[in-house]
C-alpha cells in the first residue's frame, strides 16, 4: 500500500467520525432544546435576580394538581413533572363526589383500583342506593355528568374507554317519565351540613352522617352480581353495550376473573399488618 492511499484513507476515516459527531452533536442539541420547550416554559430571567427570587416569583403562578381524588392549587414550576393532567372525568351531576371525591373507593389496597375503574361510568347510586328499602332497582339509563340529565346511549365505540361523557344511574317513574333515581332530601342536608360541619359536635356529626346516607344499602352491587351469564344486574344491551361486549362480560373468562378476584388475597411477604405483626413478635421475644 502506498503512503498516498493510507493517507487518504486515514482522511476518510477523520471525515467519517468527524460527520457522525456533527450529527450526534447536533442530534443531542435538537433533543435537549425539544424536551425543554415540551416540559418547561420559557421564562425570561432577570440576570439580577438570585434563585431564590426566581422561584419566590413563580408563585404567584398557580396551577391545579390532581392527586388521586384530590385537587388543589400549587405554584407554577416549570418542567416539574408532578404537574399530573387530569385522568378521569368531571361529575358536576353527583353531590356523593363533594365528600367522597371521584375516585371513592380505597379501603381496600387490592380492589379499589378495580372497583374506581368502574366509577367513570357507573354513579354510586346503581350500587349503594336502593329507592326502596329491599327492592333493588332494575331499570336504568345514562345521565350527562355535566347537568345530570337523562341522555341517550353514549358512543363507546369513541373515546378513551371507560370516559363517556354520561354515568348509568338507576331510573324511578313509568313510562316516559323516567327519571334519574336522584336523593333530593340528601343532597340538599348534605350541602348544609358541610358548611356547618365544624361548628358541629361529634353526636351531631355522627347524626348528620346516618341521615345523608339512610338510604344506602350495607351490602352494596357485587362484581358476580353484574358480571354473570345466568342474571345479570346491569342490562348490557339495553344501555348501548354491543352484543360482543355483552357476551363478553357474562362470559366464563371475566366470571372466572370475577370469583378469583373476589376471593383475591395478597400473599403475608407483600402485607404491611403482618410484617408489622411479625416485627412486633420478634421484638417481644
């Protein structure tokens, strides 16, 4: 090999690496200036201020944060990744949510996840409520969750599923007066009875409470009661379910799914009680 073609192809090599770290370079410059235009907001510093007085500054800045059923108000942080958008649908139709917030299920660690999945399109009171102490309700429909008023079938075809704009509720009337199965009294006891809360004693608390919920039932819908091929409580069809989504959530994979997940138990490794109860064992011995 002569010394003009190794030269020339120690040239080549120089120019290759040499392009590629161009473009690397630059690819890493694109991609910085994109996540900061895409996570912060630009904001024009002043060069005088410490950053202290940038962030003081910021505060007067607020935005909501969601936070499971919680919302509150915070200062505007650019780029802060806690800035969680909202994941489930406003109900300004049930009063229930004003305590209970939209997610209300978390007694249970293993089921509440499943069990608030259904609350985006099933109001508490298909549930929890009967019209009728004993009589469970068998008629139901859809209501907009922004005005509670009846409405037809949603499109569930459309859409992130599970946020249909509308809730299944129980109905109450006959015949084309069919009504959304509504707690009038409740309610209206309820929104009182917040605003008064802390000038209440605890008899008067605990008073107040059994009122607001007298007409929920202790052994609310269970999963078997819907999902089941033999009679099911929610009628599927009727409230716009396609006759293959029906089939399927009577079917012996999500009734099997159901059983087990009834009878779900977190092995003793995974629960915090019995770590507890195993620590506090071995302390006393």
């Amino acid at each position: 090999m002569s010394h003009n073609q190794a030269a020339w192809k120690k040239y080549l090599l120089v120019l290759y690496v040499g392009m590629w770290s161009v473009i690397l370079v630059a690819a890493c410059i694109w991609l910085t200036m994109f996540l900061v235009g895409t996570l912060g907001d630009k904001q024009e510093q002043d060069p005088d201020l410490d950053v202290f007085d940038s962030v003081v500054a910021l505060t007067e800045k607020k935005v909501v944060r969601y936070l499971g059923e919680w919302e509150f108000l915070e200062p505007k942080l650019p780029g802060h990744f806690h800035h969680v958008g909202r994941w489930y649908q406003s109900d300004k139709w049930n009063f229930c949510i004003e305590c209970h917030g939209p997610t209300p299920h978390s007694r249970a660690p293993q089921q509440r996840a499943f069990l608030n999945m259904h609350n985006l399109f099933i109001s508490c009171q298909v549930c929890h409520v009967q019209e009728q102490e004993g009589i469970a309700p068998t008629r139901f429909g859809w209501v907009d969750v922004s005005n509670g008023k009846l409405c037809a079938n949603p499109g569930m075809a459309e859409g992130v599923w599970g946020e249909y704009g509308a809730k299944i509720v129980p109905l109450k009337g006959a015949g084309e007066n069919l009504q959304p199965a509504t707690l009038d009294e409740e309610e209206t006891f309820a929104a009182k009875f917040r605003k008064q809360v802390d000038n209440l004693d605890d008899r008067q608390k605990v008073v107040g409470n059994k009122f607001i919920h007298r007409r929920c039932v202790e052994a609310p819908v269970r999963c078997a009661d819907c999902h089941n091929s033999e009679k099911a409580f929610l009628p599927y069809t009727a409230l716009g379910y396609s006759s293959e989504r029906s089939e399927f959530l009577v079917s012996a994979e999500v009734v099997d799914l159901v059983a087990r997940y009834e009878t779900f138990y977190i092995p003793n490794l995974l629960r915090i009680d019995e770590q507890s109860r195993g620590q506090t064992k071995e302390d006393s011995q």
